[in-house]
C-alpha cells in the first residue's frame, strides 16, 4: 500500500477518530496525540490493512481501546468527557443562549452515565454509526447495545425533562 492509498483510505475517517478520542480524554492535546497514535499503528500495519474488512471500524476500536488504556493510566487521573463539538452560526443569539445552555446539561448527564452507555451513545448519536458496527466495535451483542442505548437515552431525556421543568409548576 503506498502512501496516497493509506491517506485515501484513512482520511475520510481521520476526524471521526480524534472526535472519539476527544470525547473519551476530554483534552484536546491528548485526543490529538491518541488519533495520531492510531494512525501510526496503521501505517505501521499497511501490509495488514487489506485483510481488515472495515477498517473505519478497526480503527475506531483501536482508538477506544487506546483511550481506555490512556485513561487507566495514572498520567491521565483527571481527565474527564465532555461534549463541545457543536457550533450554529445561523440562528438569534437567544437560540445560541438555549442552545448551548442545553448542549451543556445534555454534556453534563452524559458524564454522569456509565462507561458504556456514554461510549455507546458517542458512537450512535454523534457519530452516527450504525447499531451492527458498534457491537462488532465493542464486541456485544446487538439487544445489549439496544438495551444500554434505550437507556441512555431515557436517563438523559428524564434528566433534562428535569431540570428544564424544574421550577415551572
């Protein structure tokens, strides 16, 4: 595989990479070096890659699987998730004021999930992958990856049910 055919093959994906990495180490810096060690180990498998059936979907299981690693390293004790990959340009101040104030409490009680929820919710929500890839990514069955989203979902929408009634009765 020469150079132009690995950045052909790796780039259309190179953003979902870092923005699941961004999602799982919160930094910028290491969501950076994360997606850049990634694609090295790619490169340094090039021969490899041909057998891979989805590699988008290879890579992103390194990814998550580097993140966790990273995030059980004692180096990386206070990193935390959050959500901040959302922007509108085209809308009132006012919407950009709710719009931001909810992006923030729905950043918020994603934080508050359990591990695979938050993961799960990341990859089907904001990455948009489809319910077949996430269980080969995380390597579960597809009601259970059904399940803890259905469940995610629910925590979230009753949290901020919650929080946005609060005080209106």
């Amino acid at each position: 595989m020469t150079q132009s055919e690995f950045l052909k093959t790796v780039m259309p994906f190179k953003d979902k990479v870092y923005r699941l990495a961004k999602r799982l180490l919160v930094s910028n810096e290491e969501a950076e070096d994360a997606t850049q060690e990634v694609l090295l180990k790619l490169w340094s498998n090039k021969k490899k890659m041909e057998t891979y059936k989805n590699i988008e979907a290879f890579s992103m299981t390194m990814t998550k699987n580097l993140c966790f690693d990273k995030l059980k390293s004692k180096q990386a004790q206070n990193l935390k998730i959050v959500h901040s990959n959302y922007e509108d340009h085209k809308t009132s101040l006012q919407k950009q004021v709710e719009t931001t104030d909810s992006l923030d409490w729905v950043g918020k009680i994603i934080e508050t999930l359990p591990e695979q929820q938050r993961l799960i919710i990341q990859l089907r929500d904001i990455e948009q992958y489809d319910l077949d890839e996430i269980c080969k990514m995380l390597n579960m069955k597809n009601t259970a990856v059904r399940v803890a989203l259905s469940r995610a979902r629910k925590t979230i929408r009753e949290q901020l049910t919650n929080t946005h009634n609060y005080g209106i009765k």
